[in-house]
C-alpha cells in the first residue's frame, strides 16, 4: 500500500537518513530521561512508604520506567535503520521492516502521549496519598515502641526538614494530637492530665 509515492536520489535519501539519525538519538536521548525520572519517582516514593497512604501510586513511576525503556529500545532501532540505509549494500536487509517500523513508532507515539497524561492525571493522587499519609504519620508520630512505626518519627522529621515545613498544612496540626509518647510523660502530674 502506498499513499505518496517518492522518489529520492541517494543525496536526499542520505540527507534524510542523517536527519533522522539525529532525531533518533535524541529520542534515544529523552527515553533514558523518562526512564530515570521514573527511577527517581520509584526511589523516592519508596524512600517515603512510611507517610504514604496509597500503594497505587506506584502506576505513575512503573509506567515511566517502561515508557522510557521501550522509548530507548525503538529508538535506538531506528538510529540502527538510519545508518544503515546510508550503505546501499545493507539498506535491501531494512526494506521489509522499515513499514512495520512506522506503525510500532505511531502507536508509540500514542503511548507516550497516554503515559503522560497518565502521569499528568494521577499528579492528585500523589498529593492525596502524601497528605493522608502525612495526617497520619503526625497521628501516630508519638507510638515509635509499635511495630511497622519505629522509622516513622525520624522519616517524618526528615521530610520536614527538607522541604522546611511544619505539619500537613501548617504548625497547628501539631496541636491536634498528642505528638509525645507517653512514656515520657507523668500522669500523676495535674497539669499533664489536662
């Protein structure tokens, strides 16, 4: 099947072929980029699993890392048929793929297009899981003797540090629960019981 039919001399096609190299490196480029974003996003929700609710988030970074993955694989395919369709006797070897190659590469294209927009949507959940986890991870910030919860106080108090904030939303969350464990309090102490 064929819609417009082109005939190139062996000047243009190579101008092309050199062209699309170029292109394909870099794709080849930016798939190694998403690919370490999403291994960044991976290690650092992983970093912060003790105040993050929701497990699900995991789809937005396990979607870059395949996306970046079969961005690099592609790619680097079409920098292989370029270079190669620049030497006439290895060309004839790429003919039968180079149509199958164009499909792949527009359905990747849509891929990509939903991946990101996957990403860009599921941005709310992130925010979601991060401030129930945070909400609870205050709740619970005083109970470093119960199992599954000892790291928490110390990931908390990183967090805060880091991004220099008080709280979920600001300091009075911290009025809202009793953030001291009591074993360090007297509760023969009037004052305390109250």
């Amino acid at each position: 099947m064929v819609l417009l039919k082109v005939k190139f001399t062996f000047q243009k096609r190579m101008h092309l072929a050199q062209t699309l190299w170029v292109l394909c490196w870099l794709s080849v480029l930016t798939g190694i980029l998403t690919f370490a974003l999403g291994i960044y996003l991976k290690c650092e929700l992983k970093r912060r699993n003790e105040v993050m609710d929701n497990t699900d988030i995991h789809l937005v970074p396990n979607t870059l890392i395949a996306v970046g993955l079969l961005s690099v694989l592609l790619n680097f395919t079409g920098v292989k048929i370029c270079s190669d369709s620049l030497d006439l006797a290895k060309f004839p070897r790429w003919k039968g793929y180079i149509e199958p190659y164009l499909v792949f590469s527009v359905l990747f294209t849509f891929l990509m297009l939903f991946a990101s927009l996957l990403s860009y949507f599921m941005r709310g959940n992130l925010d979601t899981s991060l401030k129930i986890g945070l909400r609870n991870g205050i709740r619970f910030y005083k109970d470093t003797d119960t199992p599954g919860r000892c790291y928490q106080k110390r990931t908390i108090d990183h967090i805060q540090m880091e991004f220099q904030c008080c709280g979920n939303n600001n300091y009075k969350d911290w009025f809202e629960v009793q953030w001291i464990s009591n074993r360090f309090l007297d509760f023969n102490n009037k004052d305390i019981r109250e």
